[in-house]
C-alpha cells in the first residue's frame, strides 16, 4: 500500500492563501486610498500577509507503513508508527493527539484530520494495536482505547449520516478525552 493524505488539506490551505491575500488587498486599498502607499509599505503589508498565512497554514499530514508524518511551512515531523513508546490525546480547545516513538521524535497533530480521513486513521489505529501487541507502547494505552471508541463513534455517525438514518440517533460533536478521576 502506498501514502495516505490528508484529503481536507488543499482547501484549508486555499483558505488559508485567500485570508493572506484578502488581508494584503485591505491593506494595500487602504493605503492607496489615502494616497500614502509606497514600495516600503507595500513590502510591510507582504510581510504580514506572509506572516498570517504562516500562522493559519495547517500542517499536511501523511501516513505509510511504518510512519505517520506532518509537514508545517517551517518543518517536518515524523514517527515511526511500527515503534510507538506513548500516545497522549486532549485539550481544551483544540483537541491534539501526541505521538512519540522510541527513537524520541514527537508528533502533534488535530484529532479533525483523523476524523475526517479514515485512510490516516485507519493507518495509525493499525499501528497503535501493533505497538500495543508488541510492548513498546507503554505510556497511554487507555487514551489509545479511548480515541479509538471516540473516533469509531464519529465514523459510525458519519456512516449513518450518509445512509440518511442520522436522525435516528443523537450525536454532540467531536471526540472528547474522558477525564480522569484522580
């Protein structure tokens, strides 16, 4: 089997280049309109438009055998998926999954790629049982299990969605981590 993708990613990016260029076109209206636009401040409103679509750019996520990596405007991080030591998913906000694998390298990534891509889920949920089978995954199998029913459950409604039964059942979002009781 060959790499899997992020299918969502293209449009994020799109998105992410049309806020970039609107801002740059505000600014620059702006400016022009009040006659005060010159080459310097044409430069200053690029580079804030580079800077914002440095922010808003979503990482792009792929997975093979044997790794999971994601690759951001800056850098490149990537596991082995066949050697994971931990797993670690939560958040507040933004609901986060980290990956590390036994050579230490670390890798962050939004639980809404996974949902949205049951190929990259199906790859690392693979890989997570592999690791669990063979004893190196020893920090996290509990978050392993608790993703897996969460995103299981977004899938099932995804599936239900489609079939048009959705109605039928009664669904609040996204995954969530269970608290702990301490």
């Amino acid at each position: 089997m060959g790499p899997v993708a992020d299918t969502g990613w293209p449009a994020r990016a799109r998105g992410a280049a049309c806020c970039a260029a609107l801002l740059f076109a505000v600014l620059t209206s702006l400016d022009a309109a009040t006659l005060g636009l010159t080459g310097p401040r044409t430069l200053l409103w690029a580079a804030l438009a580079v800077v914002l679509l440095a922010i808003l750019l979503p990482p792009r996520v792929t997975a093979g055998d044997g790794w999971l990596a994601s690759r951001g405007l800056l850098r490149r991080r990537r596991v082995l998926t066949d050697q994971l030591v931990a797993v670690h998913w939560g958040g507040a906000f933004a609901q986060r999954l980290v990956l590390r694998d036994a050579a230490g390298n670390r890798l962050e990534l939004d639980l809404q790629v996974l949902a949205t891509n049951p190929a990259l889920w199906h790859r690392l949920d693979t890989a997570l049982r592999h690791s669990r089978t063979h004893g190196t995954l020893r920090i996290g199998s509990t978050d392993q299990e608790q993703l897996t029913r969460a995103l299981d459950a977004v899938t099932a409604h995804a599936v239900l969605r489609v079939s048009g039964l959705a109605g039928l059942t009664e669904f609040r979002g996204g995954p969530r981590p269970r608290r702990r009781r301490g």
